[in-house]
C-alpha cells in the first residue's frame, strides 16, 4: 500500500480547496488564544490517585495518632467533624509508616515513598484541602469538575477552551485509567466537555493499545478510504451549512481531520521502546508492579513534549476500607517510582519549567480505624494534594489540619481553588474566563467561585 500523507489525502479525497473554508472556519478553535495573564505552564499532567489516598499516611504526619491509638476522637476535634461522618469518632489508628525529613527545606514525607521524597524541594504540599461529599463517583466529579452532578466541564476540557492547543495532529486533552481495581471506575465528567462544545471533549487512551481506531484496517485500500471520508465531509458539510450552529456536528468533522493527523502522529508517541534503556527502567517498565503506572507517566511526558495541552493520568485503587497497610504499600509501589522518574526526567529535560504536575484524590482518609478491619474510611473533609512545576514555589506545606487530620485548621482550600490555582499557571484567570450556557454566563469556577490559593507560585 502506497504511503498515505496529509496532501495525497486531501488531493484524492477533495479536502483541498474545498475544505478550506471549514479548515478556517475551525482554525481558531486548534489555535492558541491569548492568556489573562503570563502562564508559567504550556501544559498540565494531573496524577489522579483514584480511591483517596489517606493524607496521615503519606505527606500529613501525625504523631498524635500513636499517643492516640485506641481511643475516640477527642471532642475538640470531634466538634468541627462534618454530621455525616460523626459516627465514625472511635478507635483512632497510628500511621503504619513513619515519616522523615526530606531535602533542603525538611519536608517529611512517609516512608511510602522513598522516591518521590527525593523531589520534596520541587513540591508545594497542600495540606488543608476540604469538600463535603464522602462518595467516590460524586467526589471525583468535584475534584476534576467542581461539582458532585457531573454536568460541568472537566478542567481540562476549561483549559482547552481557554486556551486552545498547540499541536493540531493530538488531541489536547488526554486520559488515561489505569488499575481500576475494586469499585472506583473512572468518571467521563473527569474529561468531559459538559455544555460546551463537544470539541473540548477529551480521548481516553489505552496506555498499551495507543488510541484507538487510528491506523488503516486491514483489507481497506487508500482509495476506497478517501472516497468514504470524501462522502462523509460532503454529507457533514451540508448538514452543518443547514442546521449552522451544531458544536457536536463541527467536533464530528474536525476529529475526521484530528484522526487523519493521527495516523502518522499517535503511532509515534507511542514507540517508547525508542526511549534509551536507562529511561525506561527508571520509569520502572522492567518491573511487572510498576510497569503500567509507568508507562502512564512516560506517556504523560512524550505527549507534554509534544505539546499536548492536558494529560490526566488516573490510578485506582487507594480505597482502603480494610488492610490500609497492604492496599497503600500495594499503591504506593506502583506509584513511587514512576512519578518520581516523571519528575526526574521533566527536570533533566528542562521541561518541568513550564509543565505543572498535581498529584491527588477525590478525598482523603479518616484517622480512625473502619470497623476491625484496619482500614479507614472516606474523609472529604481534609485531604492532601501537591503541586510541583510550572512556576510552583517548591519545598513548601500550605495549610494544616488537627492534631489527628481530622480536619481542616485553617486555610481550608476547596476542589474549586485548586482549578483556579492550576488555570492560572498556564494563564487563565478562572472568573475571567467565561461562557454563555443558556443564558447563564459560566466560568470554571462555577457559581461558588474558586480563588487561586496564596503562596503557591514563586
């Protein structure tokens, strides 16, 4: 078969001329637009830890707790516990890890994650975040939407829209799920468009298969392809010119365009194995526990080089009702090593300077122990997440909870600061960016409003 590339395909297939038109009409919608503000990040790689990460686990020491262990929750505390989770205020649990001080700033870190702990001075650890609804499909759409119903846009379909991308031959938002182990299945909002335009819509892709449907099936020739396709814009085309203003009809014809870049782009991004020996082991690709997270990660960074816009990488598991101690060793070997090589070669590279990586859940953990089975149940009202790159003041703790981490002290921070916080590194002022929805002008921040939290940047 003949090699097909970009003018072959639009000669034989009349997407030259005539697509010019629809090519322009579109053309600002792959472009980049102009920020608010200077960004000090291109693009966004969120580390979505799926479960809820306990934070007195990994980067919330509590002592208190060991001193503690076995008794309820003093009243002190109990007092400020959302009504919800009031029942469960006994039979506190020390940490089963311990904690050191890591880097030139002394920041302790859990021996979970001996590696990622080696990068302490690049992170800013918020420690004060807080929500209200404890269920894990609901609070996921908080955490990557702002809100529990699931009818928003995602963050990143709001940084696309924003901003547009800058590589027209990928998608600018793309999703990957790995380990979806028990009941924590992964939830579209966290990559939809919602009510705007089905082009912000992200591609979910399968870390191992690629994306799919982006090579030539087997037995279809050249010509008989771009005679489809050439059918298909013509049809497309004359809808759109009837009905005008149809965003799902205009995301349909451009993925056409989109999914004919691919077939040359998406095969290349994914030929790791053109990546030196010594960078994929230490993503941990010769490692059957880490092999997919990291792959994941080194995925998240060829597609950040290569100028995507949004890269979520989604790891289920952390929901540890029982044996916290072995499902949070499990998860933190499949996690450590990985994020810790994203961070290392983001920074060998130069381009953690302009790449901001969040790591975190849709809620934390309580410190007290669910049932007999040492494990701990959902927390939404204090949880732990970090940033680090793209401008980020590294080496810092912002925010703190009780002497348990039961709750949040002060600066309580919700999901919707956090997105205003990770919009305005790559130059979206959050209530300044907005949108028409039926009347009612939207911003990413939605109605509650979101302010980008204090000390995070540089």
């Amino acid at each position: 078969m003949t090699e097909l590339n970009r003018r072959t395909f639009q000669a034989a297939s009349g997407l030259g001329a005539a697509s010019i038109a629809l090519q322009s009409l579109l053309a600002d919608e792959r472009s980049d637009r102009r920020p608010h503000h200077a960004a000090t990040a291109r693009s966004v790689i969120f580390l979505f830890m799926s479960g809820g990460p306990s934070q007195v686990d990994t980067f919330d020491p509590k002592p208190a707790l060991a001193e503690l262990a076995g008794k309820d929750v003093p009243e002190s505390i109990a007092r400020n516990v959302p009504p919800i989770k009031r029942a469960g205020l006994k039979n506190l649990m020390a940490s089963p890890w311990k904690f050191s001080q890591h880097g030139d700033c002394g920041q302790p870190v859990s021996e979970l994650f001996p590696e990622v702990a080696k990068h302490v001075d690049d992170l800013c650890v918020i420690r004060s975040m807080s929500h209200r609804n404890p269920v894990h499909g609901p609070a996921e759409c908080v955490a990557l939407t702002g809100t529990s119903a699931a009818d928003r846009p995602s963050l990143g379909a709001w940084s696309l829209y924003g901003l547009g991308t800058p590589n027209s031959e990928l998608p600018g938002l793309l999703a990957m799920n790995l380990h979806t182990d028990g009941m924590q299945h992964p939830q579209a909002a966290g990559w939809g468009a919602g009510f705007l335009p089905s082009k912000y819509q992200g591609t979910v892709i399968d870390p191992v298969k690629g994306i799919r449907h982006t090579s030539m099936p087997s037995g279809i020739s050249v010509q008989q392809r771009t005679a489809e396709l050439d059918l298909l814009k013509q049809l497309n085309q004359r809808h759109l010119a009837r009905v005008q203003d149809h965003s799902e009809l205009a995301a349909r014809i451009e993925s056409y365009q989109t999914a004919f870049a691919m077939q040359t782009s998406a095969p290349e991004l994914f030929e790791i194995n053109t990546e030196s020996a010594s960078v994929q082991q230490a993503y941990g690709l010769d490692r059957p526990e880490t092999a997919l997270t990291g792959r994941g990660c080194l995925l998240a960074r060829r597609m950040v080089e290569r100028g995507v816009r949004f890269v979520q990488v989604r790891v289920g598991g952390w929901d540890a009702h029982g044996n916290l101690k072995g499902n949070h060793q499990k998860m933190a070997d499949r996690t450590d090593g990985p994020v810790a090589a994203l961070l290392a070669d983001l920074k060998q590279s130069g381009l953690l300077e302009s790449t901001l990586v969040v790591w975190g859940g849709e809620f934390g953990r309580t410190p007290t122990m669910e049932g007999l089975g040492n494990g701990r149940d959902h927390s939404p009202a204090a949880y732990t997440v970090w940033l680090a790159g793209g401008g980020v003041q590294g080496g810092q703790a912002i925010g703190h909870t009780d002497d348990i981490g039961y709750t949040v002290m002060d600066h309580p921070y919700r999901p919707q600061d956090l997105h205003a916080t990770i919009l305005h590194a790559t130059g979206i002022d959050a209530k300044q960016l907005t949108y028409d929805h039926h009347g009612l002008i939207e911003t990413p921040v939605g109605v509650t409003g979101g302010n980008v939290i204090p000390g995070v940047f540089a």
